[in-house]
C-alpha cells in the first residue's frame, strides 16, 4: 500500500518559499487573477541578441515612448538606441521588430490582428537605421513578412499570394496570383497545418536570397466548416473556412523555388502520391539544396528529400518508420560538412540526439539513457558540439547539456534542479536561461558557455514580494499508483492552513493530451493562482500526469495509441481513488475539471467514473474523435473506417447514459479549433439519456474563450459551481 505523504518529494520542502510561512493577509480574488494583472510576472521584452554574440537588442518602453536599444551582454550597459518611437504617433505601438541579418533595418509590425491561433495579420514597416527614414510595407495589413539574408528585400503573404519587396524601390513584385479564399493558399499554411504542424509561414528564404521556397496549398476539396458570429444583427455573420475531420480529405500541398533574379518558378518532386503531408521545409547550407519533409497519411513514415532548388529534383536522404506514429519536432540542424546532419528520434524507445550522415549511409548515436532529449537548442559548428535541454536525472526538470560531435563527451551546464528554458545567443557564448521551480518565480539569467552566471536580467522580485502578500500554500510532488504498474508524477496544492484530521474536498486538474506534461518542476504550474484560491477556500488541488503524457520515453506515451481517452480516464480515476482512500480527504467530494483535452478527459471521467467522481467541469471538450481534424485524430487513432471501436468506445457522446454526478460543459460558439458541435452533440445526448446537467456558452468566442472580462466571468462561473457542487 502506498502512502501519500511518504511520497512527497522531500525538496519541495527544502525549497519552502518565504511566502509559505507567511501569516494570512490577503484572499486571492478573482480580479487579482483576471483583471487586476496582480500577478504578471516580468520576462525579458524583445530580447534579441546580436550577430556578434556580444550585444543584445531589447524593446524597452517608458510611458509613451518606445525603444529599441542596444545593450552589452556582460555587464548590461546600454550602448546606444537604435530607433525610438512615440507610441500616440504615426506608427503606433509596436508589437514586436525583426533585425534584418546586416542589422541595419528593422521591420516594426503594429496593429496585429489574429487570424487563428498563430497567424497575425500586421501593419508593416521598415526603418533604415543608417538613414533613420521609414515606411510602409505594403498599404494593407500582411502575413510573414521576412528579410532576405540580405536585408535588401522583404517577402509577405497578402490575400493567400506571395510578395517580394524590393526595399531600396519599394516595388512590390507579385510571386504568386492564384491565391484565392478557400481554395488556393500561397506562402501560408492551411487551417489544419497552422493547428497541427504548428507553423504558418510557410516559405523560406535560400541561405543567398536567390530563391524562395515555398508551400502551395489547394483546399479546393476539403469540407467547409461554418461559424455564426452574433454580433446583433438580424441575421448572424457566417464565416466559413477549410476543416478536414477525421477521415476526410486534405488540401493537395505542393513545394515550389521561386528565382528571385529571373522571376521562374519549378515545382518540387515530392512524388505522385497527394494524399500525405510536408510537415517541414528546411535549406540545407548549400543554397540550391532544400530538405522536404514527406510523411505519409497514417504518420509512422517519415522521409527527408534532399531537393534541387534549379530543377526541382529530389532523392531521400533519410527515412524512419514507427509503429506508432513519428512526431515532427524542429530538431534538425544541417552540419557544415554538407553531409550530415543533428537530429532527435524516438527510434531506441526514448527521445535522443543523433548524427546521420546520408552519404556514407552511417547513424552516430550522441546521447543514450532512460531519459528524452527535449530540444535542439543550437549547435556550435566552431566548436563541434551541441546544445541541447533533457531531462535526464527526471522528466520533471529541464537542464542545458552540451555533446561533441561524437557523442563521447556530455555534460549539465545547468546544475540546479528544476526547469532552465534557453535562449542561445549567436555564436554560443552566451545564454539565456529562464529558470524557476515550482515554488520560485522565473528568473532570467546570463549565463555563458561553462554554465557560469553572467548577470541577472530579470529577477521577479515585485511579483515574489506580491505574494508574500498572500498567504499561498506549497507546491509538493509526489507519485501515485494507476493500479497497472505505473506510478504517475503528480502535484499537489493543500490549504496554507492545513489540518490533517480534517477532511478536504479534492479536486483533480489534467490536460493529459498526447505528449504533453503539466506536472514540472516549474513556475507557474497551470492555472496557479485560481487554484491557490480554491486551496484557500479549503480545496485540495491534485494533478496528475497519466499514461500518454511526455517525457517518460515512447512506450509510455504511445500506449495509447488507437484507444484515446481509455487508458488516460482510467489511470485518472485511480487517481480519484487514491486521493479518496487518504484519511484527509473526504471521499464523497472528489471533482475533475479541464480545458480541450482535459475537457475531454473530465467530461469521459464523470461518466466512465461515475461512481468516484462528484462533479466535473468540462471546458471546450472534444466529446467524439469524428469531429476534430484528421492530423491531429489520426495520428493517434487512424481512421474511423479503420478504427470505429475505438472511437466509439471513447467518446463522451456515446456515455451520456452513465452520467450521475455533477457535470457542467462550457464552450465558446466561434471555436474554431474544438467546435461547438462537440457541446451540441453531447448535450443531445444528455436530453436523450433523460440526464441532468449545466451548460455555458460564450457567443462568438474562440476556443480560448477570452476577451474583455470574459475570463473574469468564466472563472467566477467555475468556481461557483465549485463551491456549490463540491
């Protein structure tokens, strides 16, 4: 029998913060949360360092103005600014710059207006720094727009074509004419490559600004998808857009070299086959030499095509196959030798780095062990070795590693425990490293290329003497028995006040999506503070990270391949059980709430587990696999054709009968990501099964249903049901 107190991790009391010993003073309210900003914490704007590895840039701001200056990486001495503007003038506020590759121009974009997820149409302008004269990208809002190597040119996505600016002119030439809504896209993803490969701009420059590569998209026969607006007229707006579900057809993609200096474009071979995907386009550091990514519709073959950028010719220079499925990462880095190049792969049963040379057909493992390599963070060509973020000691801490070229010698240039986030600045002396625990607010840190400590450039002390304030519980972890041989990772928040003779209400928060990670050894954990105000009203806060979740090796987070939904409600539930058994926990009073996935998740758990749970939240679930977008479903699942019993088996929709306890279902009307329908068809479902339940629906709000005081008002919503139902 396991006992949970003698699981709690014993640094999680070593690293008691001031703030945990604190006598009450403050209640958390929801104002402080959603409104007041009373918790933001600082990072480091705009941070942005130079080609000579020894100077950042940073956009700073004070009051009105707004400032791009130039400061030294070692001491933090500002050098000089490199352009200032007065936000109440023609511009307008700056929300973000990119420095050409001589840094010698700045294009500022203004007035950003989200399209989905990542796309961002912007106003665009350019600034010559030597000259201090500005203007206009193009008279209309863009997509994408990217310097040349060069810094002479621009191109930009507008009305689904390609334009290349010439900055000394300002002509715009057109790459493209054939772009049209719903049908043909040009340099910009898809709806479901922008959600799913989690990319959108979708050409990239040739290393000499000679040529463009870039993606082709004709959505033609994908189903349209429709989302009313009300927005108080008579009649509701109606946008309607390409959404391929689950079994059903994609845009054919298409590569394509556009000649800068002679205006002729060629088509890339990929093949004949049209029904897959191009996930990833990269040039090698040869300018006529482009690698495509080919992966086939089912996902578990991956091959990389070494493209010529004259004729458009293309051999496989590597493939991989998977039984499960392959995941696409960006941790590809081409090698100066021109043969080779850094990658990570699952193919040995955990996530590791290694070294494929495609003409002497020869795979050099770099790193090895019962651990996964999360990301490429850079690789030192000077130098022969490469920089990278694992957690080898726990899947619970992030810590930056460097490894030779060989794989023979690694070592931790980040030795405290918890989670370092790494920005590499160029030419590799310098890092920074965003570091936290999940006790200790982010700190930002220089750091160089030994892992000694440079300077501290940001250090959150405003925002951990604000929580002093407040009278926060302690963030512990533990681990807790699914019944089946696994011990998942797990946090938990308790009330400050803590009485171990009484008996506490608990409530389990999860996301549980393939791959992903909640319990971290960092700051902040998801959603913090609402559940340190939930603590403090005498709530017990738990989550778990179940089987399907990353960073414990393959086998563990694809067992749940073509059964989404069963082993991850079932390892939940267990977790309901666990924490009911505990002699502090009142048994009767165990919730489950999510967002999405842990939507999902808490949405399958109310029914499936009908007797452990009492009342769950279910925000923007999925509640039938057949209705969200094949990349993502069919990655995991297959086909409903191929695959109908695992479908059926695992949708909320098709429990409704067995719902007994509490159940509340939220869901934004225009999402355009989990739509409505989800909602509609369960709560059908629900009526037909004669079942009692409550429902809240956010008109014309997306799936991360925000807005105004919408988050305010939705949290307020939750824990009300909260208080009242658990």
């Amino acid at each position: 029998m396991y006992h949970l107190l003698q699981r709690v991790s014993v640094l999680a009391f070593l690293l008691l913060p001031v703030w945990a010993n604190a006598q009450t003073r403050k209640q958390i309210t929801l104002e402080d949360i959603w409104q007041n900003g009373t918790f933001a914490a600082k990072d480091v704007p705009g941070f942005n360092a130079l080609k000579n590895g020894l100077q950042y840039a940073q956009l700073d701001q004070n009051g009105s103005e707004q400032q791009i200056n130039i400061y030294n990486l070692s001491n933090g001495k500002k050098l000089k600014t490199i352009f200032s503007n007065d936000i109440k003038g023609e511009i307008g506020t700056i929300s973000g710059y990119e420095l050409s590759n001589d840094e010698q121009k700045i294009l500022l974009f203004t007035k950003p207006a989200s399209i989905y997820r990542r796309s961002i149409l912007y106003k665009v302008w350019v600034y010559d720094i030597r000259t201090g004269k500005k203007k206009v990208l193009d008279n209309e809002a863009v997509l994408h727009a990217t310097f040349n190597p060069q810094g002479t040119q621009a191109a930009f996505v507008k009305d689904n074509n390609i334009y290349i600016s010439d900055l000394k002119t300002g002509n715009n030439v057109a790459v493209t004419t054939d772009g049209a809504t719903n049908k043909i896209i040009n340099g910009n993803c898809d709806w479901v490559y922008e959600e799913e490969w989690e990319f959108t701009r979708a050409f990239e420059w040739s290393p000499d600004g000679n040529t463009l590569a870039y993606y082709r998209f004709d959505e033609s026969n994908v189903k349209e998808y429709t989302i009313p607006f009300y927005e108080g007229g008579n009649y509701p707006r109606l946008y309607t857009y390409k959404y391929p579900k689950a079994g059903e057809d994609n845009s054919v993609v298409t590569i394509h070299f556009y000649n800068v200096k002679n205006a002729h474009t060629v088509k890339a071979d990929i093949g004949t086959e049209t029904d897959q995907y191009i996930p990833r386009i990269k040039w090698t550091n040869d300018p006529g030499e482009l690698c495509i990514y080919r992966m086939n519709r089912l996902q578990n073959k991956l091959e990389l095509l070494l493209t010529d950028a004259q004729s458009g010719n293309s051999d496989v220079m590597y493939e991989e196959n998977n039984k499960y499925y392959i995941e696409i990462n960006d941790n590809l880095s081409f090698l100066p030798d021109g043969k080779s190049f850094v990658f990570t792969s699952e193919k040995d049963g955990f996530n590791h780095l290694y070294k494929w040379n495609w003409v002497d057909k020869k795979l050099t493992p770099l790193t090895n062990g019962n651990w996964d390599v999360d990301k490429i963070k850079g690789i030192d060509k000077k130098n022969a070795c490469v920089y990278y973020t694992a957690g080898v000691i726990s899947p619970l801490e992030r810590k930056l590693y460097k490894v030779d070229l060989t794989g023979k010698s690694s070592v931790c240039l980040t030795n405290e425990s918890g989670t370092h986030d790494i920005t590499p600045c160029e030419g590799y002396q310098f890092f920074l490293d965003k570091y936290s625990r999940l006790n200790s607010v982010p700190v930002y840190t220089l750091i160089n290329n030994q892992g000694k400590k440079v300077r501290v450039l940001e250090d959150n002390a405003a925002l951990k003497a604000t929580m002093e304030k407040y009278d926060l519980g302690v963030v512990t972890t533990l681990q807790i028995p699914n019944g089946k041989g696994d011990m998942l990772n797990a946090w938990m928040i308790k009330p400050s006040n803590f009485d171990p003779n009484k008996k506490y209400p608990v409530l389990l928060y999860q996301y549980s999506g393939p791959g992903s990670q909640e319990v971290a050894d960092k700051f902040p954990i998801g959603n913090y503070f609402w559940h340190q105000m939930l603590a403090e009203k005498g709530y017990i806060i738990v989550c778990a990270d179940g089987t399907g979740t990353g960073g414990r090796g393959e086998a563990f987070k694809k067992k749940t391949y073509l059964e989404l939904g069963k082993y991850e409600s079932d390892d939940q539930i267990a977790v309901g059980k666990f924490m009911a058994k505990q002699d502090y926990v009142d048994k009767d009073r165990i919730g489950i709430w999510g967002w999405s996935f842990g939507g999902f998740m808490s949405s399958t758990c109310i029914m499936k587990g009908a007797d452990v749970f009492k009342t769950a939240v279910a925000v923007a679930p999925v509640t039938n696999w057949r209705f969200y977008d094949n990349v993502y479903t069919e990655r995991y699942m297959r086909t409903p054709a191929e695959n109908e019993k695992g479908y059926d088996d695992n949708a909320p929709e098709k429990m409704a009968n067995k719902l007994k306890g509490n159940f509340l279902m939220i869901h934004g009307t225009a999402d355009d990501n989990v739509h409505f329908q989800n909602a509609v068809a369960l709560t059908d479902q629900l009526i037909k099964a004669n079942k009692q339940f409550e429902a809240e629906y956010y008109p014309n709000k997306n799936h991360g249903i925000s807005g105004g005081i919408t988050r305010l008002q939705l949290f307020r919503r939750i824990t009300n049901y909260i208080m009242e139902k658990l």
